[in-house]
C-alpha cells in the first residue's frame, strides 16, 4: 500500500481522537512472536534471518503513568534483555511455573525445541540453556503451549498424531495423544492443568486430557476445509472449566465461527469479514479474544490491520459484521518497501488487564503498542 503524505498526515491528526496511547518501535527483523512476560514486558524474536534476534522489550511506562502522563520520561519501548536464536523463530512460548524466567522456541524446518532464560537484573543477555531434540523435522514449525502446573512442562506438536507434553528439567515425555490423524496443528492451549484443545490447518478441533490418552475430535463442514484456519480460546486462566470455555476459528477467507463446547454440533456465531486487500499468505493470521472486555475478538493477519470486534449480537445468520475499531498505524509508520511486497500484521495480542491495550507487529519490522478510544461506550 503506498500512503501519501496527505493521508499519513490525516491519518495523524484522526489518531488524536483515536487513540488514548499510541507507541512505536522499530525492529531490525520483523517478528510473527509476541509473548507476555510480565505485565510491562514482552518477548519478541525474528523469523526471516538464518540468525535472528530474540528481545525482552519493556513497554512505555508512560502506558501506565495514569493521569501523571505529562510527568512521565518514558515514551518509547527499551530493550531490557537479547540474544541471539540460530534459527527462524516461528513460535515462542513464555513458560508458566513459579519465579520462572524462561521461554521455549521453536524454528522453521528444525526438530528441536529451545529452552532461553531471560536474565535477571544483573544481566541484559538471554540465554540458551537447554535443547530439546525431537524425532520429526517440521517444516513450519511446531506449535508450542506452556503447561500450566508448577512444574514447567510444554505441549507440542507439528501434526496431532506426535503432540506431546513434555517436562522441560528432563526431557522427559509425560503424556502423548492417542490418535494416528495427521493433520497438522495450526495451533493448542491448555484450558487448565489437564484439558488442552488444538485446532488443525482444516479447522477441525481435538480436545484432549493428560490423564488419558484418547482425544476428542470436531470436524467442520467439508465445504469450508479447504480454508486454512487458526483459533483463538476464550478462558479464565490459569484454571478454567471446558464448558465456559468458547472458540473461536479465523479461515484464509476471513471466515469467522464460534462455537461453544457444550454445543459443538454448529456455531453459535458466524461471520464473512469484509476484507479489501487480503494478503496471499495465511501464515501470519491471528484471532483472539480480549481477557478484560467480554465478548470483543480481534483479526489480524489477512492485510494490513487489527480488526477489533464486539461478538455480543454475532448469530449464525450474520454475514458481514461491521468492526468497532480497526488498527492502520502499520500502514502509516511503515518503512519504505521496494519490492512492491504488501505490508501485512503479523501477529497482535490483547494486555492482560488493561481492557483496550493491545500490541501489534507487522512485516516491516514495525511493532505498536495502543489504546484504543471506544466511542460507543466511554466507561470501558
């Protein structure tokens, strides 16, 4: 997308009202990973270098000045702590477990996981301490959830028939699934200490438990198979219920379904996203729910916005939802191409508490972090 000067600078003065905040940084490599470390911090690491580099970035603290904003010195992002990864990064996972300080990566066309400490303050380096060797190379990557018990353990996998929970300390397998599908993982969760759902590129869902081998599956209709999917799960964390539990699925045709497991027969929502310039690619989409506003859902990866969603009236005779708010700073701050390659978002994800506070990446290398003014109801 070429932007003139006129229409970054509209842009500008419309981001005014726009926005309550509204920060960027600029990346040497672009990042498809955006991880939560800390209520102020993220991890975020590359995927188009042989050798790319993996940051702890602390937001602006001028995001949580409150109304001594002006008082405030930091407006910009600050790298607390880096390193260096030997491979593309395609998934990266922030390790659940008491006063833990590590992350798990996985990389492009590679059979190994990644153990990284991110340091403490009295060191900015992040360092590899443990490899992971695993018996299957995955071309895209595998998919990677952090286990939500004390111990740090993850789950994994490139097709569903080889996930897996691992315990990080030994290498050790404690749980694989009993299945021999093979369709490959687009991406998994747990839902609590025992219950994971995964989705597969077809959109079907696996829901599986740790204590047995045998998984659930939830097949889409044939017709819209051919689609590629992601997903996005609603929870309470870090314990929540399956039955509270609602899912979302993103298509490569900006189809959007949820459904509710306690009814998985048919979607209890539907939508066809009115997209005006879809990127070719569907390895970059993102859905995913707001923790702190019920019912808003966000988009991304099919262009070069954030779109963000109220679901509340969503039926499944609801074809074209309008979005409540929709993110183009990537578009406006984006570095100057040459190429003609479109700009698309790469990843976003929601803060978890600040109730309009999301984080962006895009294919520039660029990342936002911005709060977004709810016109229709000032008291969020």
């Amino acid at each position: 997308m070429d932007v003139s000067s006129d229409e970054a600078d509209d842009w500008f003065m419309e981001s005014l009202h726009m926005y309550k905040d509204l920060h960027v940084f600029q990346l040497e490599h672009p990042t498809k990973v955006i991880e939560w470390t800390s209520e102020k911090s993220v991890c975020v690491a590359g995927y188009s270098s042989p050798k790319n580099e993996i940051l702890e970035l602390l937001l602006p603290l001028k995001l949580y000045a409150g109304d001594k904003q002006g008082l405030c010195p930091e407006r910009d992002f600050k790298v607390q702590h880096g390193g260096f990864c030997d491979e593309p990064v395609e998934c990266l996972r922030h390790i659940f477990g008491k006063s833990n300080r590590c992350v798990v990566t996985s990389g492009h066309n590679s059979s190994k996981l990644q153990v990284w400490d991110l340091g403490e303050d009295d060191s900015d380096v992040i360092k590899r301490t443990g490899v992971i060797n695993l018996e299957r190379t995955s071309a895209e990557g595998r998919k990677i959830a952090s286990g939500l018990t004390e111990d740090p353990s993850v789950l994994h996998g490139c097709q569903i028939n080889d996930v897996q929970l691992i315990e990080l300390a030994s290498g050790k397998v404690l749980y694989a699934v009993g299945t021999d599908s093979l369709d490959a993982v687009s991406g998994l969760q747990f839902v609590n200490a025992n219950e994971f759902v995964i989705c597969a590129n077809n959109g079907t869902l696996y829901v599986g438990d740790t204590r047995h081998p045998r998984i659930e599956q939830y097949a889409l209709q044939a017709s819209v198979t051919r689609s590629r999917w992601s997903f996005g799960l609603k929870t309470n964390l870090p314990q929540s219920d399956l039955a509270s539990c609602t899912v979302s699925r993103l298509s490569s045709c900006g189809q959007v379904l949820l459904s509710d497991f306690r009814k998985m027969s048919s979607p209890v929502g539907e939508a066809q996203l009115n997209l005006q310039h879809s990127f070719p690619s569907s390895d970059f989409m993102t859905v995913t729910w707001a923790p702190a506003l019920d019912n808003f859902l966000s988009v991304s990866g099919l262009d070069g916005t954030v779109l963000v969603f109220d679901t509340t009236r969503w039926t499944t005779d609801l074809k074209n939802p309008e979005p409540i708010f929709v993110h183009r700073g990537h578009h406006f701050s984006c570095e100057a191409k040459t190429d003609g390659t479109p700009l698309v978002v790469t990843t976003h994800v929601w803060h978890p508490w600040r109730p309009r506070t999301l984080l962006s990446a895009a294919s520039d290398g660029s990342i936002h972090v911005w709060d977004w003014v709810d016109k229709e109801n000032n008291s969020l």
